[in-house]
C-alpha cells in the first residue's frame, strides 16, 4: 500500500540529505519525494510517498519524529486530499504529428512549452494515473526526453500549516497552564 506523508521542517542546509539519508538506512523505499518551501520561507515541506503496510509506515513516521530538525509529519492516509504530480515531456512530431499530439495534450489538459520542427515540449500535471496514461500514448509518437517531479499533496481539511505545526501539543499546554 502507497502512504502520502508530508514533514514540515526547518528550512536549513543538509535537511533533505539527513532525513533521505535516515529512510536509506533504515531500508525504507522513497517512491516519491517533493521539497519546497511553506508559506514562511524559514520552513520547508517535504512530501513523501512510501510503500508499505501500517507498520512501516509507523516506523517511518516515528524516525522521521525524532529528527529534531523536523517540527512535524503528516500521514494523509484518512484525509482527502489533493495530489499533483508535474511532467516535462519531449515527443518527436516527425512524420506530420504534431496535430495528433496536440490534440492528446489539450484532452489531458496539458500545455504545449516549446515546440520545434522535430518535437514539442509539453507540460502536465494531475494524478500519477493520468500521467502514466499519458506517457503511455506519447510511447506510439516516440518519447525523447522526460522527467517527472515527486508527488506534492494537500489535505482538504487544515492539516499542516507552519502555525499549526509550531504549537505545543495539547498535553504540552495543559502541563504549562498548571505551572
């Protein structure tokens, strides 16, 4: 089973490198992995997905927790959420097919980036599926070049947002107020 999770962190040098570094040692496969920064540019969310059943994703959660650099880690797994994922593709138009790739990307409501006589760029975003469908028709035109950004997501409901992630928990605030 695929997990959504997305850490806030400190927007700090060697963040990605320790916590990428830590799933590696633990032997904990990063299918996806998405780095920007919040809407405070000192914090960074880093959005993961990892496979797994519960347990590992557990495991998962609880070391990325104990990473001090990290201020807290969400599993999206009972949310509704929304996902992207972002595509750059070069498909060769030779041979006249530069209507018939056109015409795929705006049913995939994509975006044609740049264009030249043997080829055309185009952008995409949406699900993976939609992607991999995507990719899958662009395979008959002849695939030049390709890359894919990880995988970004946002719950529906408030779920992460700095302010949130910056205040005690509950219990922390209850012991402070009887101090």
């Amino acid at each position: 089973m695929k997990h959504v999770l997305s850490a806030m962190v400190m927007n700090q040098p060697g963040v990605l490198a320790h916590i990428s570094g830590m799933l590696a040692s633990r032997a904990f496969n990063i299918e996806s992995l998405a780095v920007g920064e919040t809407e405070r540019p000192e914090f960074s969310r880093i959005t993961f997905v990892v496979a797994g059943d519960d347990k590992v994703l557990d495991q998962v959660r609880k070391q990325l927790e104990k990473i001090i650099t990290v201020v807290k880690v969400v599993d999206y797994l009972h949310q509704e959420i929304v996902e992207r994922d972002l595509m750059l593709i070069k498909v060769s138009t030779a041979g006249g097919k530069l209507s018939s790739v056109r015409e795929l990307v705006e049913i995939f409501r994509g975006k044609v980036v740049d264009v030249s006589a043997e080829h055309v760029m185009v952008e995409i975003s949406g699900s993976e599926n939609k992607l991999t469908a995507f990719i899958d028709l662009m395979r008959s035109f002849g695939i030049i070049e390709m890359v894919r950004t990880g995988r970004i997501a946002l719950s529906r409901e408030k779920s992460l947002s700095v302010a949130d992630a910056l205040q005690p928990p509950p219990a922390y605030e209850d012991a402070t107020a009887q101090s």
